[in-house]
C-alpha cells in the first residue's frame, strides 16, 4: 500500500475530529395545552398559537376536548395535519385513557401511533382511603401492564400526569415509582408536572421526586402557583404566572437529564385567563389579552431555560 501524502492525512484527521464532534442540542420545544384553546377550533386555535410563539401544541382527544374520543380515528389526523401545516408540531396527545379497557383506548392509541405520535397523557389511579395503599398500589400493577403490552403494539408510550391533592395515586410520587417499577419507561411514563410536585413536595422533596422519576419522565408540565390563605383561614395552592410564584425552574431544569427536549407542555391555570384555564368555549378577556398573558408567560420560561443553560433556550 502506498504512503498516504500529507494532504490525505490531514482530511482523515480532519473527518474524523468532526465525525467525534458531539452534534449541538437543539432548543426544547415548547407546547401549549390545548385545554386552554378551547374558545377556538383547531385552526384557529394553531394559527393563534404559532403567533404567540409556541412549537406546538399538546392536543385534547377527550370528552369535551377538541377532540371527541369516539371520533378520534376520523377527525385526529385531519386536526393534526391542518397544526402541522401552520408550523407546528404535535408531538403529544391528552387523554382519557386510565387502563387498557378505557372507552375508544385502542381507537386513539391506533391513530396517533400512525400519525407519528409517540406519546400520550394517560391517568389517573384513585386511592382509596379506607384500603392499604400497598395493597392498592399492587393491584395498580395489573392494569398498568396491560396497558404497556398494548402500548407496545402500536409505537406509543402513556405518560401519567402527575397530580397533588388527596386521594390521588402518583401526589406522593414515590407511589407512582412503586407502580411503575420494573416497566418498559419507554411503553408507560411519567408526564412530570413540576408544579404540583413542589406543592406536594415542598422545599425539598420535589429535587427527590424528580431525580427518583427521572428514568420515567417522557414529558414535563409546566406552571407556577403559591400558598394563599383563604378568608376561611385555610392555606390553599394559588395559580399565578410563570415566575410570580413558589416553583424553582431555574433549578429544576438544572437537574434535568442531559439532552431532555421534551414534550414541555405550559399550562394556564390562573384565574386572568378569562375561563381558558378551565377550558371554557368563551373567554370574559380579549383574544389579544389572552395572546399577551401566555405571550409572557412563554417569554419567561426561555428566559429561565436559557439561565438554566438548556442550549438554545
């Protein structure tokens, strides 16, 4: 074999430095709920959401969503495409799905796993107050592998939400991890909402939850809130704008595993929304005032990610 002239081996070495290169993350893509679009329909909605400056956006397929679980398979492919063709994505559905047997399950799972969908809200398990939670919490295990199995057959993964409050399977989080236990992460996960674990876990206990989820977690949820108390003298959690309140973002992206992009879903759960945070089909604010409240908030959480050095933010 004849010796390689320096030119050759100056491309070799050059091709293999930017072969080793590791390839720039891209920014996280942000999602809006479409719970809080229900004033508008589906184009209307996308072509809002796109102006205000979202990547996509998290769809409801159920009962009183944007769309009707028993008309899934005829009317989600055509809500997707018309979001996809004002630029966006849809890379995540909301559901009604709890157990393999949910009304419409296989209907919903068939369609987005065809459309490209990878993953999908799912939840939630009720605890029962006068049982065994570890009773209960194996029992749970029977019909979360069903519902991996069928998962599994089409290409998709269930991402339970995670709620606070009593009676809620998943609001100690370390409950949820026991059910979930030993399961492909990647068939049933978690959808990681940062504020109801700060509720639940306080000071400290959400860095916990999070890192103990960390391998589950699939997609995060993201709003803000604090404690108020009532005229009845009862503490209660307050919904407010991204960065008026308890939840510590900065740190939270932090802690993320490296390279996690999503899906980010920002929620509206504060009463100045005008009824979008209850999915009204009306709004008592202006459309605009509605585009510059979630403009803000949306502007504020990049800002955060880019504190937090989530590249691209």
């Amino acid at each position: 074999m004849s010796a390689m002239s320096r030119r050759e081996v100056l491309a070799l070495a050059g091709a293999t430095l930017t072969a080793a290169a590791p390839a720039p993350l891209s920014p996280p893509r942000i999602c809006i709920f479409s719970k809080h679009l229900q004033w508008l329909n589906v184009a209307d909605a996308a072509r809002l959401a796109a102006d205000i400056g979202f990547d996509g956006i998290d769809l409801t397929v159920r009962k009183g969503g944007h769309i009707e679980p028993s008309r899934a398979a005829e009317e989600l492919p055509r809500a997707v495409e018309t979001i996809r063709k004002a630029g966006l994505e849809v890379p995540m559905v909301t559901t009604d799905i709890v157990t393999a047997q949910s009304e419409h399950a296989r209907e919903i799972l068939r369609t987005i796993g065809s459309l490209g969908i990878h993953v999908y809200r799912w939840g939630g398990f009720r605890l029962d107050p006068d049982r065994s939670i570890p009773e209960q919490l194996e029992a749970a295990r029977g019909p979360v592998r069903e519902l991996a199995a069928l998962n599994q057959s089409y290409g998709v993964c269930a991402m339970y939400h995670i709620h606070s409050g009593p009676g809620v399977l998943g609001a100690s989080i370390w409950d949820l991890y026991l059910v979930l236990k030993g399961f492909d992460p990647d068939s049933v996960g978690v959808n990681y909402d940062i504020a109801h674990a700060t509720i639940e876990g306080g000071l400290a206990g959400w860095r916990n939850s999070a890192s103990l989820m960390a391998p589950f977690t699939r997609g995060i949820a993201l709003k803000d809130f604090y404690w108020d108390k009532g005229a009845d003298g009862v503490w209660r959690p307050r919904w407010c704008p991204i960065g008026d309140g308890m939840v510590n973002f900065t740190e939270y992206f932090q802690v993320l595993r490296p390279g996690f992009r999503g899906p980010f879903q920002l929620h509206f759960e504060y009463r100045e929304m005008g009824g979008a945070e209850d999915g009204k089909r009306s709004l008592s604010i202006s459309r605009d005032q509605f585009a510059r409240n979630a403009g803000r908030d949306l502007g504020r959480i990049r800002e955060l990610m880019r504190k937090a050095g989530l590249t691209g933010a």
